[in-house]
C-alpha cells in the first residue's frame, strides 16, 4: 500500500533536493523509509507584531507533518531578528532591541497557538537561536564565514539588486543566510519549510549541514500569498493583509471581499477541504472560504456570528458597541474604560492585561498600564481588545 | 625653538590626515603639544619565519618613535594569521595552525631584536591580539561588520582586482581588515605604521576607533622596498631579498650588489646615516650601505669579518666551513653533525636546539629532531645554523 502524500504536496511550490529518479533520494522516499519522526524546521523572525494568513502557510504545512507524526521545530530568531534579513528589501531594516524581540516572540506563538498542535507530547519544539549563536566566538564565526564566497553572496536575489542599484549592503548582513543556515545545524533538521524567497537560505543552510558532517535537510518552498487587493503580496503596510489576531467578523468580511482569481489558492492554502468540494459559484466559494478560515482560529460559534453578522449587512455587526457615554469623565485612563466596557473585572485587571501585552487598540498592542485619553474623540470608532477573543468597539 | 622632525620625516610615503592648514590636526601637531608618550602600532602578521630588509622599514620607524620617548605597540596577528590578509593577493593564503603561529612569533621577535629597544621601560609593549579577538563574541562582530558596506569592501585594492577577476573572495576574508582596524581600538593606537599597503586597512582602524569613541589615530605610510634584482618588491619567493637572519657575511655579499637606482633609498630606509655622508661613487655608496645594515644587525667586528671577506674575493668567505669528511657514517642524524661540526657542545643539546626551532639548514629552519641524512650528498654546499650568530658551511 501506498501512502497518499496529497498532504504533503498540497500547495507546494517546490520541494529540493528532487531528482528525476524515482529510486533516488526525494522526501516521500525518506517519509516512507524513516523509523523515527522527521525533525521539521521552520525558522520566524520576531521583527513584527503582527502575523496574517500569508504567515501562516508554512506553519499550516508546519501542522501537516505534526499530524503525519513528525517534529516540528519552531526556531523563533530572537538573535537574528535584532540584525533584519535584508531577502528582497531595498534598506537596512531596522536593528530591533532584546525586549522587541521577547515581545513579538511572544505575540507569534499566541497568534499560531490554533494552527499548530501544542499539546500532543513530541510533536512542537519552540527553539530561540540566541542559545546556539549568542555564544559564537569569532573562530566559529570565521569558519561559517570561509563556506562561502562574496560572489555567491551578492548572487542572491534581494543582495544582487542593491548592488547593482549601488544601495549600501552592510556587511553584517551577509551573516543572516549563515546565521539561518546553522540554525539547520544545531537542530539537526530533516526538512526546513519557507516561502519561495527563502529558497537561498535554506541551500546555504544544506551546504552547513554537509560542512559540519550532518545529512543535508530538504527545502520545502511554499508560495507567497497575494494579499486581498489581487495584486501585490499580502502585507501589513499594503493595507492588503487579513491579520491572524484580527477579530471574527472583520475576518470573515474580509475574506468574503477576496478577488474571484485568488480564491483557489486560498482554499488550496488556508483550508483543508479538498478542492473538488470547492463550489462552483465565487460568492458561494468566498463565503466557504469566510466561514473554514474563521472557523480554524475562532470556532464554530464566532463562525456562525461573523456569518450572520455579514449577512444582516450590518458591516461591524458582530462587534459589540460599548457607549464611551458611560465613561463619567475625561481625561481617562485606558485601564478604567477596559473595566466599565465589561472587558475586564476591575481597573486593576485592566492595568494587568495592559502590563501583560493582551490589550490592543485598533489592532495596535498598548503596554504602558498609565496610558490616558483626553477625550472621547480619540477613541471614537476604534476596536478595543483583550487577549483572542474579547472585543468591543466604542462608539459615542 | 622648533623640534627637529627629520626623524619623523624620513623615509615617509604619506601621513594622514594630514590638512593643508598648518593650525588643524596633524601628527606634528600632536607630537609638540601631547604631554605623554604616543602609542605608536605596528601590526604583523607572524604567517612566514623569515623577516627581510623590507619587513624593517616601519620597525626601523617604530625605533625612531621609541627614541623620541614613545610607546611602541608590537602586535603579533597569532589570531589574525590564521585567516590570512588578502592584501594584494591573487589567492587565499592557506590557514596557519595554532602552533605555526606560535613559533613564527617568536621567530618573528627574535629577529627584530637587533632593531627595537626592548629593554627601556615603557618604551615596548608586545601584544597578541588573540588577547581581544579570540573573545568576541556574534553580537560585536555583527557590530563590527555592520560599520562597513560590501560595496566599501570591494573597492579595496587587493579585493577589486580579485573581484572583477571573478576569483573568489570567501567572506572571512572581509573580517581582515575589520580585525585589524579593531587592534587599534584594543591597544587604543595614536599612530599606527605600515607599508603603503595597509592604507585601507589603516583608514578603517580610525573609523572603528571613532565608532567606539575614540580619537582616529594617525596613519603613516612607508615604501615597498623594491628587491635586489632592482625591480619587483622585496620578497622571499621572488629571490631578491636579503633576509634578517642570514649570515653577515651573506648580507654584506648581496648588499654590495644592489643596482645603483636604488642605492639613495637602501640608504635613506635602511640607515641612520644623514643623507648628505652618502658617498658619490657609487661603488663607495655599495660599501658604505653594506657595512652599516650588517654592522646594525650583527655589530662591528662581524660587519669588518664580512667587510675582510668580501675584499678577499672570498664570496662565502666568512662563513667557517666544516668538512662531512669528520662524519663517520651515514644515514646520520643531524643533531649529531651539529654536535662534529662544533654548532653544539653534544648531540643531546643538538637535539634540544632543534625542537626549539633554534637550528636552520641553508635557511629554512628544521624542527623534527630525529631529521636523518642518507648521505652527504644532502648536505653538501649547504650553511647550517645555529641560532643568530653560529653558521658552519658543509663542504665534502
């Protein structure tokens, strides 16, 4: 009996080392012949707070091998993070500082707590790689550095435009594909998944792994998503992304808003219907589509309202209002509304959830537990949330 | 009363920064107002054993700065040697073993010991800069690395030609100069010497020292000392060198043959004389040149032993000679010839001169202390040395 791998190459874009060889290595051989989970790696860097459904491809194939019985390895680059991976961006990002990272790292697990298994034993590692890289000495560092030349450096894709378009590359960001690589060292990874601008990285990461006597991983690309306007790739500052921390009903209208071309792809990659199920009609297939993605991260019930909400027409309809009248006086503080609005039991819960990173306002993470408004205008229409699932949104 | 500043003149190729305007910063400037001593660098890399005269040339200048009551700052590149400086180089210099270091350091300080003053306190200081780099760790090297920009690196003499080339440049090799530069931060260099070479390397030793907000140190440039064949740059390889260590009998020999082009520069690098006693005649100028490197190195007598020689038409005349008739039979140990010939008081202590890498055969020196000979056709026509001053020539 054969397995059926349609799991494993649904929505692949390409998987590498691949020969034309049936008899010859390939991933669905190792699958088949392996006694032991396969060490599945996938490598995120916490440079950003918020993660959309064009993130979680990788971390949904990441499920797909857990469920197979495999390990998967989240390596969350808490070292890497604070230099940038220059991949296909024109600048230097910016450095981020050690609280940054801890933060974002935080917010990205809780953000793909649905999506992967957390709790099955064996089945998730959650590495830092600041425990094999912050020790570095420079002699190590030399010999990562003398696998590889400046040639094949400037080669890369985000690398060769700048250069050519004479933008400063800053030397130490030749380190971030090495630095990624031996994180597929001190792992020991079987396979590392990424999308298909990571296809540089995860080769160098091959290259290490045969270097330091270890069996080279397979890459497994995933496609980058393109984002709800049909266009450009899914992302934040394009105002084209639908964001996993997003509520319900927003989602929901979102994704019954995605273009007639995309929808395919989504089903192929955010759901696990098969594809002959998908329906014929586009409206019936965005709504399909609204109703499996909510349902991943929220449940059937915030389904169910987000369906309904959208079909009564009202736009923010499963939202509910809180009247910022029943606020006595401004200014106020933040942690005194989170308490009135029902959001939470007390001020004092209130300044806790803020201190504690769970309170958001319009999406965006309020920290600072004193934070204060001076008067309802500056809150008028915006969604206050706490932790996943509490949500209000205030209005006069 | 002006300060005679010949001494910091001589010789010199170039002193940066050096403004146009004579009440800005510049290294005489600082010499007249600095109310303690400079620290004067000079870096080397210990990755061959034998020292010539155009290795002398900015340890000659180091002396002049000891002389006017400075601190010389000798540092031993034992971590740097490792890697190899790409400088002008067409290829990779192989990587050096830890022990390969040690011994061309000590080598290395052994033959500079005739020219700097290591007995005045405060007037030497010897450092090996795996005291700074062998600890760094990732964090500081990407802020090394984050200083300078690929396209900086690239344009780097020895580096551009590689790169246009299309030879390769692995990417450790980018860390030279950054390691250089980060000698002069750790010893917080004021000065630092080198050959016309090291412009670049130089330059970005003042950049890192501003980074870490220090004053940039002066950079002085010395020449190349072009070899005895009157043409190519002074080096072992090329056969145009006169080597520190060689007999002064052999110094005398090939400085009285150097070209008449480039009598006045052998003299104004490689002596003290004022440059206005250098004779007319050029053959005068030869003699002259001879008798005062080997009398430097070698002292008076030796350098009139050489002189004597030399006029007698005798052209190995100062070298004894030992007979491999007194050898009794062969396959033979070296230790023992170094015991026959009189190089040793026994073959014991023939043996612990060479495992302290004391003994050298016609230059190159010989560490395995069981070394056999199968016959004396090995050996003949051959000097065989040991330490600085002992040298017997091996005849039939």
């Amino acid at each position: 009996m054969t397995p059926d791998f349609a799991w494993l190459r649904r929505g692949v874009v390409e998987v590498f080392p691949q020969s034309a060889d049936v008899n010859s290595e390939s991933l669905e051989r190792l699958l088949l012949t392996t006694n032991q989970p396969l060490r599945v790696k996938l490598g995120i860097d916490p440079t950003g707070t918020d993660i959309h459904l064009g993130h979680s491809i990788p971390v949904r194939k990441l499920r797909s091998f857990q469920d197979a019985g495999h390990t998967a390895v989240l390596i969350i680059g808490d070292f890497t993070a604070r230099i940038g991976d220059p991949t296909g961006k024109s600048e230097v990002r910016r450095q981020l500082t050690e609280a940054d990272v801890v933060q974002n790292a935080q917010t990205y697990l809780d953000q793909v707590r649905p999506i992967l298994d957390f709790d099955t034993p064996g089945r998730l590692e959650v590495r830092y790689n600041s425990e094999w890289l912050s020790g570095l000495n420079l002699e190590k560092i030399l010999e990562l550095l003398s696998t590889m030349t400046v040639g094949q450096m400037l080669a890369k894709e985000g690398f060769a435009d700048r250069y050519r378009k004479e933008n400063p590359i800053f030397i130490h960001e030749f380190l971030y594909p090495l630095m990624q690589g031996f994180d597929s060292v001190a792992v020991e990874a079987d396979v590392e998944l990424g999308g298909t601008d990571q296809k540089f990285n995860i080769a160098v990461g091959r290259d290490l792994q045969r270097h330091f006597g270890q069996k080279p991983q397979f890459g497994m690309l995933l496609p980058i998503l393109i984002g709800t306007d049909g266009v450009q790739k899914m992302s934040k500052s394009l105002g084209n992304y639908i964001g996993l921390s997003e509520h319900p009903g927003q989602k929901y209208q979102k994704l019954q808003g995605v273009p007639d071309n995309l929808l395919e792809q989504y089903f192929e990659l955010l759901t696990d219907l098969p594809l002959d199920q998908m329906p014929e009609n586009p409206r019936d297939r965005q709504t399909l589509l609204a109703w499996e993605v909510v349902k991943q991260y929220h449940g059937e019930t915030a389904a169910q309202e987000a369906k309904e909400a959208a079909q009564s027409g009202g736009k923010e309809g499963a939202v509910p209002e809180f009247s910022l009248a029943g606020v006595q006086q401004f200014p106020t503080k933040l942690a005194y509304i989170l308490n009135v609005s029902g959001l939470c039991k007390s001020t004092g819960e209130g300044k806790r959830k803020i201190q504690e990173g769970g309170v958001r306002l319009d999406g965006d993470r309020i920290t600072d537990a004193d934070t204060t408004f001076d008067s309802p205008s500056e809150l008028q229409g915006k969604v206050l949330q706490v932790g996943k699932n509490k949500f209000v949104r205030l209005v006069p």
